[in-house]
C-alpha cells in the first residue's frame, strides 16, 4: 500500500472539481486542467477533499493509485498556485531575448535557436540572462525549463551554459603543462 496514496488531497474552495469517469478536471483563479487516469484507480470527490483508492488488488494498482494522488495533488496546487521554473544563463555573449511567442536564445553556436513557447506557458526574461518559466501543468513547465536547458548544459570547465537557479555546477580543472 502507497503511504502517499492513502491521504486525501485537500481543495481549497475556490478550486472546482469535476470527476467523470477516470477523467478528472480541476479548474482555480490561475487556470484549468484535465487529466485522464489509467482505470488501476478509483477517485472520490467529498467534504472537501479528494480521496484515491486501487480498483483492485493487484500490484499495478497499488502502484498507480499513489501516483495518480500525487498527480491530483500537483493538479490542485497548480491552478491554486502555479509553478515556476527560474534558469540562468551565463557565458560572454549568452543572452536571451523573448520576441512574440518565441524565446531567441544566442548561446554561442552559429545560430540563433528560436524556441516556441507552448501554450499555458508564460516566459519572462530579465536582464537577458534570466530565464521564468510559469504555467500551471507541472509536467509542462518541468519539461519546458528542460528542453531550453538542453540546449547548452552549464560545462565544468568554464561553468557557461544554462542551468536552473541554484543548481549547482561541479568545475574541474583545465589541462596543465607539464
């Protein structure tokens, strides 16, 4: 048994649940999102709170019922709160520049790289080296700050790149001459 499973979700009153089926949508003042769940997991929406349960006793769907509450509960916090990822960009002639719905990203290849920013995604850049991303899907800001990350991973030896604030960046030491 899941001990993350058995607890309920809390839902604040400003936040709408709608159960149908293995479909569930959550709608708040930041935003809606729906979400359709494997059949392992059954879902009771009562008394302010959502509760999750396996359908059966098999293993897969002890398994599931814990991932699909902490899925509910990143849910719930996202249209309460939302999420934000914060990246930094550093390198000598590293900068971003957001124009229209595009981030135009010069980091130091012989190319721009124009990266579409997906819808229920908000990107803010700031001193042209920092880098919000917000939105209320968890995955989708996750995967956001990662695919831009992915561009140019911060390099041990000279520490440019971009990374995520507070990440840390292990350095090595150069070669020497003997």
């Amino acid at each position: 048994m899941s001990r993350i499973g058995k607890q309920p979700v809390p839902v604040p009153e400003k936040v709408k649940v709608t159960i149908s089926g293995q479909t569930m949508s959550v709608e708040g003042p930041k935003g809606k999102l729906e979400k359709t769940f494997n059949n392992a997991a059954k879902f009771v929406f009562e008394e302010g709170e959502i509760r999750v349960s396996p359908a059966d006793k098999t293993r897969f769907a002890n398994a599931m019922y814990g991932t699909a509450r902490s899925i509910i509960a990143g849910m719930v916090q996202g249209v309460t709160e939302g999420f934000v990822k914060d990246l930094e960009i550093s390198g000598v002639g590293f900068k971003a520049v957001l124009k229209g719905n595009t981030l135009d990203l010069a980091l130091g290849y012989s190319h721009p790289i124009l990266y579409p920013v997906p819808d229920g995604i908000t990107v803010t850049v700031t001193d042209q080296t920092k880098v919000k991303v917000e939105g209320v899907d968890k995955q989708l800001v996750g995967e956001v700050a990662a695919n831009i990350r992915s561009y140019y991973p911060a390099e041990p030896y000279k520490g440019k790149g971009v990374k995520y604030v507070g990440e840390r960046v292990r350095r090595k030491e150069g070669k020497t001459v003997a």
